[in-house]
C-alpha cells in the first residue's frame, strides 16, 4: 500500500511541469514588421484568449502543450505551440496578408462586418473598380456598376455632378439622392469634398437591414466611403500623373448645313410666301459651322500625390490632388484643388486618437455661353465680317437679323463661381478591453460659396439695362459627433456584436444675393449701378439628434440574427410629430457551414431576410411653423408690413419606407459568384404641399398624405473564367429591375397633373396617379400623318356613359385627349465589365445599359418643328424618317410649311421616344512595370478612352439624361451641354 502511494506522489511530481503555467509574451506584426494591434490569440481548444494592445504585443498565460491560435482580420491564421524550459516564453509571429479574407471584411454602418455575418442587402467597390473613369466628382464612377443603384450623368459640363437613385423613387417631392457617409461622418446628400484618389471602398447600403441604422435619413439608400488611411513602416509614396483630351459626343442630333436648309426651306407647301432681304439660292453656298466655332478639343488633368509612414505610436496619411478641365465648349473652365491629413496617434496602449482635416476648393469659370447657339444659329448668318472683325447683335446682313451673336457677347461677359470645403476631425478611440471599447468622431464643417455674373452693356443680355451685375455669397456650417460603444464577444460557438451609439448634428446656413443694373463697361462692383434691381438674404437652421442600438449574434458561423433600433428627433417637424422610430429585424444562413452540406462544387451558400423601416425629411425646414413675408404690398400708410406666406403643419412628419428583402449569396466552383436580391418598398405619409382654399392667403400646407411602392429584382453575377500564373480573365454583370407605383394621393383626389419643363412649344405633362409610376408622361398621343393632305393627327377618345371608350382621329389638336403615355422609368437596367490580365498587361472595359423608358425630347419641338421656327437651323432627318411630300406618301413627318400654325410641334407623344441604350463607358490598357530591383519605383502605365460609343434609337444627343441641380429629369432640351468622350494617359509611382 505504502509503495503504490509513494509511485503516485512520485507520478504527480513528475508531471508539475506539464501542468505549470507560462507566461508568454511577443508581438504580432505583417510583412512589414508593422504591428497589428487588436490580433486575436487563442489557446487552441477552449475559450480563453486575449487581444493584441496597440503595439502588436499580447501577453497569455498558458500550458506547456497548449497550441495558440493568432488570427487577424485579412491575414492568414497560424497556430504556435508552447514548449517548456521556464516560467516565460516569447513567441513572435508574422502573420501573411490573406487577399480572400481582406475581401471578407464589409464597411457597414456605424462599424465593420465579415461577409459571412452579414444579413442585407449591400455592394462595395474598391478603387481599382472607379478609377477607369477620370472625374472630380465620384457620383459618375459608380454608374453602371452597382446593381439596383441608377445613375444619371452630369452632363458634359466640366465639374458637373449627376444623381443616383437607389432601388427606385422614394418620394414624389423630396430629394431622391442618397445619404453619404464618409469615414463614419454623416455628410448629406452629396461628398464633393473627397478626391477620388483617397477612396479606398465605396460600399452601398440598399435595404432596410443596413440602412434603418440611419433611420429618417435611409429611405433613398446610403453610400459608405471609406479613405485611404495612415499605415506604419517605411513611408509610403504614390504619384498618379493623368492628362488627356476631351471632345464632345453630339449623338444622332445633326443640324443642317447651308445647302440642306435652303432645299428644307424650298420645299415648304408655301415657299413663295417667304420674304427676307436675303432670300436667294445663293445661301446654298453660305454655311457657316457654328457648331464647330464653338467648340474645341478639352484637355483634362488629374494630378495626385500621396505620402503615408510613420512608427507604431504615430503615422499619418497626407494627400494632395488637382484636377482641371478645359471645356469641350469654350467659355467653360474648371479647377479643383484637394488635400487630406489623417493620424493615428497612440500615446498608451489603450487610447488611439485620430485627427484629421480635409479641405476642398473649386472654381467654374463661366463666359455664359448659350450652348444653344451651337445648334440654332442659321449657317447662312456668319459672326464675322469680311475683314474678319465679329459683327454685332441683330446685323442686317444676316437671314435672322433679329438674331444675336454669342462670340460677340464673349468678348466681355463673363461669370465665376468658387467654393471651398474645410472638415476637421477629433476622433478616438478607447479599449477598455478586448471586447470592449468606445470611439468618438466628432467633425466640424465649413462651407463657402461665391458666385459674380457680369453682363456687359454691350452683350445681348445687357444692352437693353445698360449692365447687369449679380453677386451671391453664402457660408454654412455643419457640426457633427456621433459616441459610440461596441460590444463584441465570442465563446463556445456564440459570438455577439452589440453597438450603441448617441449621435447629434446640426447645421447653420447664411446667403445673401444683390443684383444691380446701369454701369460703365469695365466697372464690375455693385456699388456702381445706377438702379439696384434686388437684394435678398435668408438664414437657416436645423438640428437632429439620434439614439440608436444594433445587436448581431452570429451562432456557429452558420446562423445569423441582426436587429436595430434608431430613435430620431429633428427640429423641421412638427412639435406634435417631432421624434420617430426605426428599425430593422434581419436574418441569414450560412448553408455551407452544415455539416450534412457537402457538395463541393458549392464554396458559399446564404440565404437572407430583412423587414425595417426607414424614413426621408422634407425638403423644407420650417414646414411646421406659420410664416409670413415682409412685402410693400402689405404697406399701410407708407410702411411696410407682412403677409402670411405659409400656414405651419404641427402635425408634420417623416415619410417612412418599410422594405421587406430577401436574397442569397453564392459562390460555385471557386470561380462564379452569384447574387440575387428581390425587395418590396412600402412609403407611406408621403410629404406634399396639398392646395388649399387662397381664403387663408396661401395656396398650399404642407401634409404627410398618399402611399408609393417600389419593387423590385437585382442579380450580380461574377466569374473568372481562366486564373492562373499568366493570365487572369474575369467578366461580370448587374442586372436591376423596379416597378414603381402610385398606390393613393390625399382625400379623394384621383389624380395630380406636373409639368414637365418648360419647352418652348409647350410642356410634356407628367401625372400622379394610383395605379400608375410616379414618372408617368400624360400628353396628347400622336396618330401620325395623313397621307393624302400631309397633315398632322392626333387621337380624340370619348367616353358614354356606360363608360366606353371611343377613339377617333382628329386634325383638331386641341380636340385631343392627354391620356398615359408610358414612363420615363427603364424596364430594366444594369451594366456588364470584364478585365484580362496577362502578366504585366491588362485589359479592361465596362459597359451600361438601360432597356425602355421614355424620354420627351424637346429639342424636337424647336430643331423638327415643321417650319415653325424658321429663325433657327434645323436636325437632319434620322434614317427610317421621311417627311410627306405628295399624296399617298406614308410619311414619319408631316408637310412642312413656312411659320408653319398646324401644330405639329406642340407637345405630344410625336417627341416621346424610346430611351433605350447601349454604352461602352471606359476601356482601358495599362502595364505594370517593376523596377524596385534597379532602386527605382514601380510604375503603371495605362491609357483609356471614356464614353467611346452609344448604340440607341434616341435621336437626342444622349439617351442617359443629364442631372439637373442634383436631380434626375427626364426630358432633354437643346441647352444641354453635351456629353464628352475623353481619351486619357496616366502613369503612376509607388515608392
């Protein structure tokens, strides 16, 4: 007995080593010896772990045997055992960069998410997917390539931003752009202020699941960009050097020469009723290209230069950029100058903060050149002499004499608008431990902006009030801070990530304008006019205030529970209705990760469901308030007094979206991946000015009334089709499809008639209506041509009272009917790209496309109006048009007549055409060379060309309608500054 004890106290002695604790230190660090703070080391096995501290350093006490896990968000996990001989160990790891993973880590609001986490619906760039396209603004380099997500260009102006709609039209009257956050800051509905050669991922948040974070800000989707930040090690420098040329891209609109619109004019029905000085066959031979006068060949450069280094307690970021662009149509210039600073500055292993500043300048120069002379001046009329000299307004020597001359007014007007952005930050951020910890952004937001126009006496603009000057001038500036702690914890199988955040923001706005009229030519300050036309001056205010929560919980890898709750409060509602809730519930399953799931030609499979809420804020501040305006018509014995001008609503409130999702994710073979999303958008208390009896002495009162829904499908497909050493080629597609519908409008209103815009020959008319899309034309529809007279038809419908309907012919256009006349909204929409790498060499290029929609073209209306207006030139006729000449002809066009009263150009579905296309956006070259071996930089090479061709019926100069301040219209008038094709070099060094 006492022998068999001994041996087991003999046993146990042996074994305390095995059993004794260590302690073991070291460091975490990447290829470059830069530590990685925040690593993640495991004792293989059980729950017990730590994190690494700022410094890349981490401490552990464990057995010896144990097996420690390192793992770090993008890199490659490695497991260390620990060996004994001591009380201590030192084990230091480098950890390799895993490029699948960094593409599994996902900017979401308020925070970072693993792919396999998360539960909405969201896409994200990185920059090498927006750099094909060379821009000042980054509305325009994410068009086609984002599923879902529609795009309309700025036009071809330089510095010209467009607009984005996001899984279709959230409002019938508010803004449609998106909410944009940059580097956690809630910036508005747009982000001018970020060079593009900082972006480093956009990521684009388009259902509920992701966006009910930003609550009454969400409806119409966000946009996350995230910067290029400071790194440490050895500094870091990139110069990207781009220039090139522009020239502008007139699609199908071909105005006549001098020869074709002598033969148009010849064959009016009534060509011996015109009378001018003029009128000979000798203008066949007078043609002169007023088109090509005023344009030229752009030049465009883009200019970068980036430097980022520093040690693991301080490095910084700091970039410069410059961007200019000389217009395609001269008189248009514009500059853009950028910089940003960003610190990571660790004093003690637990604190890290974070400043920043970012500033912005711009300026447009502005000559006021009508760019419609470009297409209406008759080519019979040259600006210049004999002697070369430019002749001046309405001269008698030519055809229109009543006409004026833009190179003339060039010589003196001029316009200029700049602007400058300054942003500075505080942020930082707090570990209180490794899964608890606490960050602060806080930003503050100057903005300024001038703008002079000057119209000399001389000038066609200014001669009838001997000058005009005009002066603008405003400054705002937007405060904002958002506190926000994070919670995130894994044990067993369970990981929870829990957010809670208290977020406040305001904003304060002054402008003031004066116009004054009668000066000296040469004088360009206002306190020289003789007559002060008008001064104006407003000062706005607004604030919100947000408390918001979010809660993850993720279980094995393979099940996924999301929800968040947001709390509003904004001071543009009512008092009665001044704070709103918003939420989200979500969910996703990740089926790769069960076990009875084993096909191995599937690497991913999730499926996703999301329901939430989201709202939108009116487009007016004050809307609950009763606001009156100082008039002289409300004077009373010579002195001034005030009017009602608005009757306040204290019942107002946000228009709330609620989205219902679902979607799956998938990746197959290792090559093809594949996404699909269908989504049902409910808006409801939809914001209007309904009208009102004018008895109160306004028009109008702001309510929440009618219902909208958007639904819709999204697809985006991705393959490599060969991935080896050599070569690399992968294509990829996305595919959008929304229906829109007006579900009701207020009381028992059954309709509501907009117009359009303001087309010289009337306007295309758009109706609300339940039942129909809230971008739905209501015009007189087009019958086409008679054949035997030449003259022009339209439809008349009646209705008995049974409710019949009877459609007849009539020449009569005022006997015709408006009625629906199709929608400018695209049936379908999307884009496809592909890039072939071989080597050093890759190719790239990215194509977009839209399928239906209507577009009203009033350039129509002024350039193919029949003989209407016969003091401008005219379009060719398209191939497949004829214009009816004798009877029996079945002609596209009716007979033409000189000032021609039949009609034919008033607004109808004649000017409605398809807006269908076709469009190669960029195609790209470049070749990377290495030369750090001979102590020289990398470089890439690259050329592109932007914009080369669209294939469309549209007869305009661009089926992709231009943004117009910020919003999507749909419509295309002759003032449209064309798009531009560019053809750009670029090289770039990496030092």
């Amino acid at each position: 007995m006492l022998k068999k004890l001994l041996t087991i106290l003999m046993l146990t002695f042996l074994a305390l080593p095995l059993m004794a604790q260590v302690k073991v230190t070291g460091k975490v660090t990447d290829e470059s010896n830069s530590p990685l703070p925040g690593a993640t080391v495991i004792i293989k096995g059980s729950t017990k772990g730590t994190a690494t501290d700022l410094n890349g350093s981490y401490e552990i006490e464990a057995r010896v045997g144990d097996e420690l896990e390192f793992g770090f968000m993008g890199f490659q996990s490695q497991t260390k055992k620990v060996t004994g001989g001591g009380n201590s160990l030192v084990i230091n790891v480098l950890l390799q960069e895993d490029a699948e993973q960094l593409e599994d880590v996902v900017v979401v609001g308020y925070g970072t998410q693993r792919k396999e986490s998360l539960t909405g619906a969201m896409q994200t760039l990185k920059q090498e997917k927006l750099t094909d396209i060379t821009s000042p603004t980054i509305e325009n380099m994410i068009s086609g390539k984002i599923s879902g997500v529609f795009v309309a260009p700025g036009s071809g102006r330089p510095g010209e931003t467009g607009a984005i709609i996001i899984r279709g039209k959230s409002t019938i009257n508010g803004s449609t752009a998106p909410l944009w956050v940059v580097d956690g800051v809630i910036m508005g509905t747009g982000a001018n202020i970020v060079n593009p050669g900082d972006i480093e991922t956009m990521t684009i948040l388009k259902d509920a699941a992701s966006t009910a974070i930003y609550g009454s800000q969400g409806a119409n989707g966000v946009i996350l960009v995230t910067t290029k930040k400071a790194t440490s090690g050895s500094l870091k420098t990139q110069i990207s050097l781009k220039q090139g040329i522009t020239n502008l891209n007139n699609g199908n609109l071909q105005v006549m020469n001098g020869a074709e619109l002598y033969d148009y004019f010849q064959s009016f029905s009534n060509a011996s009723t015109i009378i001018a000085p003029r009128w000979n066959p000798e203008l066949r031979n007078s043609n002169f290209d007023w088109w090509k006068e005023a344009t030229r060949t752009g030049f465009v450069r883009d200019y970068t230069a980036s430097i980022s280094g520093g040690s693991d307690m301080l490095r910084s970021y700091f970039s410069v950029g410059f961007y200019s662009e000389q217009g395609a149509v001269k008189g248009y210039d514009y500059d853009k100058y950028d910089f940003r600073l960003k610190t990571d500055y660790a004093p003690v292993k637990w604190l890290t903060i974070k400043p920043n500043i970012t500033g912005s300048f711009r300026q447009t120069d502005d000559k006021q050149h009508s760019v419609t002379a470009m297409y209406s001046n008759l080519p019979w009329d040259s600006p210049y002499d004999e002697e070369g000299n430019i002749v001046p307004h309405r001269s008698s020597r030519w055809f229109n004499n009543n006409s004026t001359n833009y190179l003339y007014d060039l010589q003196w007007n001029h316009g200029k608008g700049t602007s400058f952005q300054g942003m500075g930050g505080l942020d930082f951020t707090i570990r209180f431990y490794d899964w608890l910890s606490f960050s602060s952004i806080n930003n503050y937001r100057l903005s300024t902006y001038h703008s002079n126009f000057y119209s000399d006496p001389r000038s066609s603009a200014g001669e009838s009030v001997k000058g005009r000057l005009y002066e603008y001038q405003s400054n705002t500036i937007n405060r904002y801070t958002s506190q926000i702690l994070n919670f995130n914890k894994s044990f067993d199988k369970h990981s929870i990530d829990a957010t809670l955040v208290y977020e406040y923001k305001d904003y304060w706005g002054k402008a003031i304008s004066a116009q004054g009229v009668g000066f000296i030519p040469g004088f360009e300050v206002l306190d020289v006019v003789t007559k002060p036309e008008s001064t104006k001056g407003s000062l706005t205010e607004s604030a919100t205030q947000s408390l918001i929560s979010k809660l993850v919980y993720n279980y094995s890898s393979r099940y996924v529970l999301e929800g968040s709750l947001r709390r509003d409060g904004a001071s543009n509602f009512g008092a009665n209705a001044r704070y709103g809730n918003f939420f989200s519930v979500s969910g996703s399953w990740n089926v790769h990760n069960e076990e009875w799931f084993t096909p191995e030609w599937v690497n991913n499979l999730k499926l996703r469901a999301s329901y939430g809420s989201v709202g939108i804020q009116p487009n007016v501040l004050y809307g609950q308030y009763d606001l009156y305006a100082v008039s002289t018509g409300a004077s009373y014995n010579q002195i001034s007094g005030a009017l009602i001008s608005q009757k306040g609503n204290k019942d107002l409130t946000w228009e709330t979206t609620y989205t219902t999702g679902l979607g799956f994710d998938a990746t197959l073979f290792d090559r093809i991946s594949l996404t699909v999303d269908y989504y049902d958008k409910a808006i409801s208390n939809l914001l209007y000015p309904v009208p009102v009896s004018g008895v109160t002495g306004v028009t109008s009162v702001w309510r929440n009334v009618g219902e909208l829904s958007n639904k819709g499908i999204e697809i985006t497909l991705g393959a490599s089709i060969i991935k080896n050493e050599d070569i690399h080629w992968e294509i990829d597609l996305n595919f959008g499809k929304n229906t829109n519908e007006i579900k009701n409008l207020y009381g028992d209103r059954k309709e509501i008639i907009l117009p359009d815009g303001a087309g010289i020959a009337g306007s295309a008319n758009k109706i609300l209506k339940p039942g129909y899309d809230s971008d739905t034309f209501y015009i007189r529809e087009w019958a086409g041509v008679d054949k035997e007279t030449g003259a022009p038809l339209w439809y008349k419908s009646t209705t008995d009272a049974n409710g019949n309907v009877t459609r007849e012919i009539t020449k009569n256009y005022s006997d015709a009917n408006h009625v629906d006349m199709g929608k400018a909204t695209p049936d379908f929409f999307g884009g496809f790209g592909t890039a072939f790498k071989y080597r050093n060499f890759d190719l790239r290029a990215n194509f977009g496309f839209a399928y239906g929609g209507k577009i009203y073209n009033y350039s129509r209306t002024e350039y193919d109006s029949d003989g209407a207006y016969t003091d401008r030139n005219q379009m060719k006729l398209m191939s497949g048009w004829s214009r009816w000449q004798n009877p029996g002809d079945d002609a596209t066009h009716p007979k033409a007549t000189y000032e021609n009263k039949s009609n034919s150009n008033k607004a109808s579905s004649r000017f409605l055409e398809d807006g269908s296309y076709l469009k190669l956006r960029s195609l790209s070259l470049g070749y990377n060379l290495d030369l750090s071996e001979y102590n020289f930089p990398k470089l890439r090479l690259s050329i592109s060309g932007e914009n080369l061709f669209t294939i469309t019926n549209y007869s305009g100069v661009d089926p992709e309608i231009p943004a117009s301040g910020g919003a999507i219209i749909n419509s295309s008038g002759p003032s449209v500054y064309p798009s531009t094709r560019k053809f750009i070099f670029g090289i770039t060094a990496n030092f």
